[in-house]
C-alpha cells in the first residue's frame, strides 16, 4: 500500500509538472496579475456593476431631496495693532499671536456668547432655517404646559433657555472658522438656504466677536487697575515684615555663612560623593564573586559529566583558564576521534580521558583560587563601605542641628525677597497703568466682508455623483472579492490537483436538463425484468451522443483507467463521490456503456444497497438483484440484466426493505466470491458505489476494486468537504487514479481558468467533428 502511495504521487507530481510551466513562469510578474484580474472581473462583473448603479442611483435620490446651501465668507485679520511704548506699559500682558492663541480665538467665534448675540441682534427664532430646531422642542413644552396648566414663571425661564440652546446648537452646527494656512487670518463661514441671509449673518458674527473682544479687554483693563491698588498696600507691609524677621533671626542664632554655604553642608557632599563610589565597588565585588559561585556550582568537581562551557574563559577572563581551556578542547577533540578510530576502551584513548579530567580538575582549582582573592575583595570594600558610611553618620547628625537654623534663615530670606521683589513689579506696572490712556482697539479687524455667493456651496452635484460611482465600484469590487474568496468550490482541474494532490483525468460537460430529441427514440416502456429500460437518456448520452463532448470526456475515464499503471490489473472500476447528486451514477452508466460499446465484456455492478438510484433507472421492475445473489437466494445469471443495443450487463440492487448492516454485507467472503467470479467473466467491471461522506459503505469495497474514481460535482462540491471524506477513506485515496469535474459548465469555466480559458472553445471539437 505504501508503495502504491509513492507510485501515485510521483505520477501526480509528473503531471502537474506538465500543465504548471507556464503558470510557474508568469508566477510573481505583470502578466498574472493581469490575468488574475481579467479573470476576476469576468468573474464578478455583475456585481460590481450592479453595486455601482445602487450608488449611482442613491447619490441621485440624494441631490433631489438636499435642499441647496449657500455659505457666506468673511475674513477677520488677527494682530496687535498697539505700539511698542503702550504695549510696555501695558496692565495686562499682551499674549504672543501663535498657533494657540489663534485656536482660542476660533473657539471664541464659536462660543454660546457671540452665537446668542447674533440670533438676539437678527432675529433668527424665527428664521425658517432655525424653527426645525427650535420648534419641536418648543411644541413639546408647550403640549407639556397645556397638560398640566400653566407652569410657574422659573420653569418658564428653564423652557426659553432649552429653547435658545437648541437655536444656538443649530446656529452652531452651519458656523464655522478656520485658520487660512500659516498666516493670522480666520475665516468665518455661514451656511444658510438663503445666499443673501447667508452673507448677512457671517458680517454680523465678525462683528460681534470684534465688539466682544472690545468689551473684554476694556473691563480687563478696569479690574486690573483696581486690582493692583490694593495689592501694593499688602505687598509692601508684606515685605517690610519679612526683612526685619530675617534680620532678627540671624542675631537670635548667630549664623555666619561664606559665600551662602556652610562648612557642614561641604562635608557632607564630600562624604556622600565617596560613599556612592565605595557601593559602587562594593556591588562589583559581590558580582564577580557571585559568578565564581555560579561557575563553580555548574563545573563541581565531583559531578562526572561536568561540562566546562565557553562562559568559564568568557567571564573570568583568566589566560591561565583560557590556555587550560584551550588544551582541554585538544583533548577532547583527540579524544573524540580516537574513540571512533580505535574505539572507547583503548589505552591511549583512556589516557586522553585522565589528561582531560585533571586539566579539568586545574581549571576548577583556578577558579576556587580566584573565587577566594574575589571573597577578600568584596570583605575590603565592604568594609571601606561601613566606614565611610559611619562618618556620613556622623557628619549628617552634627549638621542638623545648624540646618535646621539655616532653613529656617533661608526661609524668612526667601519670603523677603519675594514680596519686595512683588512690591516693585507691582509698583512699575501700576504707575505706568495711570500714566497710559485706554485705547479703544482691538487685535481683530475686518478685511474683507461676506458677499452674497453666486452658487450653492454643497450639495456639489458632479463631486456626489463622482463619490457615488467610485464608492460603488469600491463597495462592489469589495463585495465581489469576497464572493470570489467565499467560493470555495471546485472549478478547475488546476484546483483539483493542487487541493487533492490527484489528476482531475476528465472534464464532464453538463448535459442541458432539456434532453436531445435522439435519446427519446431508443426509450424503451418494455417491463421485461431481463432487460435495461432506456427510460433516462441522460444515462444513455454517451453511446446515443458518440460525437459530443459528453462522449469525449467520458472516454477521457476510460483512457486513465487503460493507462493506470499502479496495479497490474485494472478490471474493476469502482466511481464514488463525496456528497450525494454530484452525477457519479450518470458517470458510471456512461462509462460503462461506453465499454461496451467498443466491444469489451462490461458488466455494471450497483453497490449502492442503501439508495440504488441507479438501478430505479436502468432496471426499474427487477425482483432480484446483488443482494439475493450474496445471500445465495438466485443463481447470478437471472439477477443480470442486458442491454440488447451495447451489449452491457447489469447487476441491479433491489432495496425491499432497509439494511442496516450493507458494510458487513459489501465485505462479506460471499461478495468476494462473486467479484472474483465477475473478474473471470468480464472484461470490465464497473461499479457504483454510495458517496463517502454520508455513509462508510465504500470503505468496505475497497479489497474490491482495483482502481477509484471520484466525482466532483462543478461548482457546487465544497473543496473541504472532499478533503475531509478524502482523509476519512485512506483505502479508498491511496487507490484513486483521478478525480473528474463533473457538471461543468463548459462556457463559465473559462471565466475561473485564466491561463487555459483558449482551451475550452468549441471551435477546436467541432474541427473533429464533435458538438457541444
């Protein structure tokens, strides 16, 4: 079996090694994707056309119901129109024009303030672009109030503020400005129904954010100066008390510094600066020693198969242990290729052994010797560590005492300054506050009010329509690629053999359900049980049809199972499938007929015991069949059944009751018998089997037959359904020779098989004569 196995794989390989080179050439370049992608929209053109014209069509229903916007423009320069004089004397510091300042002014523009002033200034309650928002709000209150009578004056004043917030929401949501590039500019935009409205209402905005920043820098300015007045009184006090404390501090504890610092604080910063190097060494001691533990743990003399690994030398960076090192790896390579030449016991390879355990034995003496002096190290630094610490100790707890007097000194110092430092800012800037005179101007100014716009801003038609044909085609195109991905169905023979690791040895055209005019001239009504009924003529295609592409694929079966090599003897033919209604019983109809016809002894078996569709066809009124021929209730001449035109025999399956145990029957020594008997008689035999995946019926046939044929239904029969029945039915894939795309639409196939789609045409059978 497992040589059947090689033979079968080497002659799938073989075979895809024939129809890949073309495919393997173009792999990775310009013309497969090229061809992927003319495939894929031959494919799916549909749908890609039809979500296109869904988009197209919504983008239009959009234009008709959006009524038209138009958009005021204004722009408002942002600078700082004061002199350089004014500005220093200034009471309020003159913030930077920068990007932020900038944003804050945008949001000022937006703000419930300037929004509320314009709709008080314009009326805008009862514009009609605001009343949608407004007034169902309102209605509701309204309805409210009328339910339950009139409503006290503050919950009235609650209802006119939800009213004006919704009237500020919508004012808001058709407002907006923006900063033009990297200049100081911003922009005001308004959009209203209206083109005059819409103008109207940017200008009022400008203006009422010019007059608002007016009126906030003018009542700034006047609670400043205010301000101001009363905090020098407070400051100077302030400051006065402060120095005479620190002076009375001083006396109080004698305190002398030299150039504002102590002679303890020097000490101590001294003493802190050793104790960091003296850890510093410390901690470098205890490393290393600690890695001469590790290595000695790791290499105990005393372990026998103690390894000496590349970190001993590495992390010691000992040149005794490196040369030790050096000469051990020498021995035990010597070693190593003397034990092979003159084997493991061998004097000289013993001797190589010893010199390796005591060079071993050197390089862990070494490293104790080094872990010793490591010990003394870190004993000395440890040691120099405490000291130094005890002086820091010591230094810090003498130092305390006069620190505690000096922060104390600092303190009051630092508070002194402090105030006098804020009396004298304070001072200049509010003498040059009486000195200056109030300007009447701001940082914003117009420089260029809205106009009336001659067109409407949005919805811009032809961008819609644009958005809406590209957003279609994406949606589409994204939506047919995952249609594409999600057929996981069989298609092409190149699909077949990648997947199921087989020859797909036939393409099976799907014959049209309107059946041909000359298959109803040989049906035949005729209830002889001897005798085949013609009553399908699809079971008949291929011998009535000789010259159709049906008759060439089904001799396309034929010719592989003549040309099967695996097995020296080819007699029985057993035709399955994964799933039912994929065509295997036309298959092995045709097949057999097709036999029989060029004059071979051909007798066709139904061993489909549990649903014999293929005898309900060919011999609907027989009493006896395979299952009275097992069991020994009819001789096997009476159960056969001919066809008097082909010549074909028929061992029909006559289902009286339901069987329950059809595998034990179909691997019965009985049903043996029968098939070696059959093997004798016949040149052919070709057999229908159930479907695997369903029932396990045709795992029992296989020390049956010689070579298996899978029917795969096309377009239809999905590629892990097969694997799967595949890989339950080990017997059954080791003794396929091929697998055939059954159904197949011989116009749709050159859509999926990009690079041999030339291969379908009719144009190439009908040059021999045959038809579709």
């Amino acid at each position: 079996m497992q040589q059947t196995n090689i033979t079968q794989n080497d002659r799938t390989h073989a075979l895809l090694d024939s129809v890949m080179p073309r495919e393997q050439a173009e792999e990775g370049g310009l013309g497969e994707t090229v061809n992927f992608a003319l495939g894929f929209l031959r494919r799916q053109y549909a749908v890609i056309i039809f979500t296109a014209a869904l988009a197209l069509a919504a983008s239009t229903i959009y234009l008709r119901i959006t009524p038209p916007t138009y958009t005021g423009q204004v722009k408002i320069l942002f600078e700082n129109p004061k002199a350089q004089f004014v500005q220093q004397q200034s009471v309020l510091a003159e913030i930077p024009i920068d990007n932020a300042q900038l944003e804050t002014q945008i949001q000022i523009l937006k703000s419930k303030a300037v929004a509320t002033s314009v709709i008080n200034q314009l009326g805008l309650a009862d514009d009609p672009d605001f009343k949608a928002s407004g007034r169902p709000l309102l209605s509701v209150l309204r309805g409210i109030r009328g339910w339950f009578g009139s409503a006290p004056a503050d919950v009235q004043v609650g209802r006119q503020g939800v009213l004006m917030d919704g009237l500020v929401a919508a004012f808001n949501n058709r407002l907006s400005a923006v900063r033009l590039g990297y200049s100081t500019v911003i922009e005001i935009s308004f959009s209203a129904s209206n083109a005059e409205r819409a103008a109207e209402i940017a200008n009022a905005v400008a203006n009422a954010y010019v007059t608002d920043k007016l009126n906030a820098k003018f009542e700034a300015n006047r609670i400043a100066t205010s301000w101001l007045q009363d905090r020098l009184k407070a400051l100077g006090q302030q400051a006065l008390t402060a120095e005479r404390a620190v002076n009375a501090f001083k006396s109080q504890n004698n305190i002398v510094a030299a150039d504002g610092k102590l002679m303890d604080e020097q000490q101590v910063t001294e003493l802190n600066s050793r104790l960091v190097a003296a850890r510093a060494q410390t901690s470098d001691a205890l490393a290393r020693l600690d890695r001469f533990k590790t290595i000695l743990r790791q290499n105990d003399a005393n372990t026998a198969n103690a390894s000496l690994d590349a970190s001993v030398s590495e992390a010691l960076s000992s040149p005794i242990i490196n040369n030790l090192r050096q000469q051990y790896l020498e021995l035990s390579r010597r070693e190593r290729d003397w034990s092979a030449r003159f084997g493991r016991n061998h004097l000289a390879v013993v001797n190589l052994r010893t010199r390796m355990r005591d060079l071993r034995t050197s390089i862990l003496d070494e490293v104790r010797r080094l872990s010793e002096t490591a010990r003394s190290d870190y004993e000395a630094a440890k040691q120099r560590q405490g000291a130094i610490e005890k002086q820091l100790s010591q230094a810090v707890s003498r130092s305390r005492t006069t620190n505690s007097a000096e922060a104390t000194m600092r303190e009051l110092e630092t508070s002194a300054k402090s105030y006098r430092s804020l009396y004298e800012s304070f001072l200049q800037r509010y003498m040059g506050a009486v000195q200056q005179e109030s300007f009447p101007i701001t940082e914003a100014r117009v420089i260029s009010p809205a106009s009336p716009p001659q067109s409407k801003s949005k919805p811009k038609s032809i961008l819609v329509m644009i958005l809406g044909l590209l957003g279609g085609l994406a949606l589409g195109t994204g939506l047919a690629f995952l249609r594409d991905m999600l057929d996981r169905v069989f298609r092409t023979s190149a699909q077949v053999e990648a997947m199921l690791h087989m020859p797909c040895v036939s393409l099976v055209p799907l014959l049209k359900a309107a059946e041909p005019k000359q298959l109803h001239e040989h049906a035949d009504k005729a209830s002889d049980q001897g005798t085949i009924v013609r009553r399908s003529g699809v079971y008949w295609a291929a011998s009535d049809m000789p010259l159709s592409r049906f008759a060439e694929s089904i001799r396309s079966i034929k010719l592989a199972v003549d040309l099967n090599v695996t097995n020296s003897s080819n007699k029985v033919v057993g035709i399955t499938s994964s799933l039912p209604n994929e065509g295997k019983s036309t298959i092995t109809a045709a097949l057999a007929q097709l036999m029989a016809h060029a004059g071979a002894r051909v007798i066709l078996v139904d061993c489909d015991l549990r649903n014999p569709s293929l005898s309900c066809n060919l011999a609907p009124h027989a009493s006896v069949g395979l299952v009275e021929v097992i069991s020994g209730e009819c001789p096997l001449d009476e159960a056969i059944c001919k066809d008097p035109k082909t010549n074909l025999s028929f061992l029909p399956t006559v289902k009286k009751q339901p069987l329950f145990h059809a595998c034990e029957m179909l691997s019965a020594a009985t049903t043996k018998h029968l098939f070696d008997h059959l093997r004798a008689t016949y040149d052919y035999i070709v057999v229908d089997l159930p479907p695997l995946a369903p029932i396990v019926d045709v795992r029992a046939t296989a020390p049956l037959i010689d070579c298996f044929v899978l029917a795969i239904e096309w377009g239809r029969t999905k590629t892990d359904v097969v694997q799967h029945a595949l890989h339950t039915a080990p017997s059954v894939h080791a003794a396929l020779i091929g697998a055939v795309l059954n159904k197949t639409n011989m116009q749709a196939i050159r859509r999926y098989d990009n690079y041999h789609n030339d291969y379908y045409s009719n144009k190439h059978f009908a040059r021999y004569g045959y038809t579709a």
